[in-house]
C-alpha cells in the first residue's frame, strides 16, 4: 500500500507566499471603495465640463458600483458555497470530495484546512476498514484449527489425550495473542507498537510453525467454511535452515505473522504437489537471520514486484493453482511487510529460476527496540 503503516499523507506544502496574503479579503474590499470613489469622481468630473445633468451622473454610479459590488460579492460567496456542499458530504460520510485551491486569500487557506482534514478522516476511515479485515485474516487460523481438534474429539476421531489437548491450549493461546496484537495495532496511528524481542532457536521454531501449517491445512480441508486461506493438502513444506544451530533474535510472535502469512499465499499459488521452501541462513550482524519462502508456482512478474506488499492486491493470476485454493483477501503479504518493518527489517521479491522467492532480512539484537 504504499500509505505508511497508519495510511496517512504526508503535510500539505505551505503556500509559496508564506502566509502573508497579497490578495486577502480585506485588500479587496478596500479595492471595491477605492474604485468606487473613483468612478463617482471621475463622472462628477465628466459632468462639469459635459454640463450633464447630476441625476444622471448619480444614476450611471450607482449601476457602476452595484455591479462591481456584485462581481466582488460573487467571487467572495461562491467558494463559500463549494466548501459548504462539501462539508455536508464529509458530514454524511463522503470523504472523496474537495474544494478547489486556487485562491490566495483567507478563503484559500480555509479551503486547504477543509481538504487537510477531509484527508484526515479518508485515512482514519480507511484504516478502521483495513483494520476490520487484518483482524477476520489474522483469526481465522487458531479458530480453524481449534475448531478441527476439538470436532475431531466429539466426533471420537482422536481422544482428548494430553498430546491433543496441548494442540488445542496452544491454537487457544494464539488467539490470545492475537487479541494482544489488536490492541497494539490501535497504537499505529502514533507509531508506537512494542516488540517482545527474544532470543530463540531458529530449527525448533520454524518447524512448529511449518507443523502448524500443515495441520491447519489439514483442517480446512475438511471444513467447508469458506474460511479465504488455503486448503490445500498436496503442497510439501521442506524446512532448511544452516547451520541447524542457528539462533536469532526478534519479536516470535511477529515473524510467525510472517512465515505463516508467507506459507500461506506460497502454497496457494503452488502447482498440485508442488513444494514450497523454507530457508533460513545466518545475516550479516550478530543474531540477524535471512529468511526465504520458495515456491514453484507461476511466479510475479517484475512489473509487479512493487505492489505485492500492498493492501488487497491479489495479483494478477485470474485464479489460484491446484484444487481447494481460492484468491484470498490479499492480506497476507501486507501484514508480513509490517511486522518485518516493525524489526526494522526488509521484505521483498528476490530473483528467481523458477516460482517466487520472497526475501525477507531482520537485523538481529544490534537494532533499535521499536
């Protein structure tokens, strides 16, 4: 999405006369007495030496003044009753709408304050609404895979033994986590959102979440809730990480956001019993990680490269590849940006012989705390 985390713009640029207004309201009213007083003058002047009669003199000012009072008074109201018709449309909830700017008066400068805080409430709008739909994406998978172990035990196809009741604790304790996630994402607008940055043991970590993965997919498979992530059941997930003892540290919850949200569109885009990679490798500073999802699907063009991080992008693939995939929200990608931005790290597309390849670099314990 290109819009910051918050999706606000930038501030409007002040008028280049600093705000000193060489035509303000004022200037204009004194103007329209000035030319007024001359007009009068200057048919007093033709009277005399015409010898024409004064009420006539008097009758051609008078219709003079009138309409250069009424030029001015038009071109005083008419902007007036631009920004009214478009505070009442902000007023019923149409934020689209703006007054013109092409005046350097003090009508001008009401008309940039109106379209400043009609930018405002654009943005604080479309943030509730990206919000509403980042919190149905990010749900639905504890709930999902929740609602599998506890039907498969009422069902009687598993028994509710410890191993499977710790599934169900971990997917429960997930949801929680989440809801703490939720309350840190109404902190973005003032760019304050706390990270639990650990130290952690990268091969253990991936494999639960890989794990969690195929479980959940296993689940939906089954489920015919419609649910927008993926169903699919033929994809292999292979894990790689070099050294096996390698350690990072960051925030786990966050870049399980990522890996999970990145397995997620990789294996929807895969070919029927394609693979998708996980790659993990040491980065350049102490505990920094390079994480890699591969996928052998149909790839991204580069001319796309640039907006597959974006809010509701889904691509340009008319449909997913391999059967139980659907289009998804176009989430996924956008909430693995930012938590990768909140590290402080980078995320994009990586050249590739073959699929997509996203890159994704966290800068380990010598970043700055968020």
């Amino acid at each position: 999405m290109s819009d910051g985390p918050a999706g606000r713009r930038g501030p409007r640029a002040q008028p280049p006369w600093g705000g000193v207004r060489p035509f303000s309201i004022q200037t204009k009213l004194g103007a329209l007495v000035v030319v007024s007083v001359l007009i009068t003058t200057g048919l007093s002047v033709i009277a005399v030496h015409t010898k024409t009669e004064l009420r006539f003199i008097t009758i051609f000012s008078m219709i003079a003044t009138l309409l250069i009072t009424q030029f001015v008074a038009h071109s005083l109201t008419a902007p007036l009753d631009d920004m009214n018709a478009v505070a009442r449309s902000i007023s019923h909830g149409d934020y689209t709408r703006r007054v013109r700017e092409n005046r350097r008066d003090e009508l001008g400068g009401l008309a940039q304050t109106i379209n400043a805080m009609a930018d405002e409430l654009e943005a604080q709008d479309r943030q509730r609404k990206e919000l509403v739909a980042n919190v149905s994406h990010e749900l639905r998978t504890p709930i999902a895979g929740l609602r599998a172990v506890l039907e498969n035990i009422v069902d009687g196809v598993t028994r509710a033994d410890p191993e499977t009741m710790r599934t169900a604790l971990k997917q429960t304790e997930r949801l929680g986590r989440l809801v703490e996630t939720l309350l840190d994402l109404s902190r973005l607008d003032n760019g304050v959102v706390p990270l639990k940055k650990r130290r952690f043991e990268v091969w253990p970590y991936l494999s639960g979440v890989l794990k969690e993965a195929n479980m959940v997919a296993s689940a939906r498979a089954g489920m015919a809730s419609g649910s927008g992530s993926h169903t699919r059941t033929d994809v292999h997930l292979h894990l790689d990480v070099s050294p096996p003892e390698l350690v990072a540290h960051a925030d786990p919850e966050r870049i399980h956001q990522v890996v999970a949200n990145l397995i997620d569109n990789a294996v929807k885009h895969s070919p029927p019993h394609g693979r998708v990679t996980v790659r993990a490798r040491r980065g350049e500073r102490p505990e920094s990680l390079e994480l890699e999802v591969l996928d052998e699907g149909p790839g991204i063009p580069r001319t796309e490269w640039h907006r597959v991080f974006e809010r509701f992008n889904r691509g340009n693939v008319n449909r997913p590849h391999g059967p139980g995939s659907d289009g998804g929200t176009g989430l996924g990608l956008a909430i693995a940006r930012w938590a990768v931005d909140l590290h402080g790290g980078r995320i994009g597309v990586a050249e590739s012989e073959r699929g997509c390849r996203i890159l994704v670099t966290l800068p380990g314990a010598s970043s700055v705390p968020s």
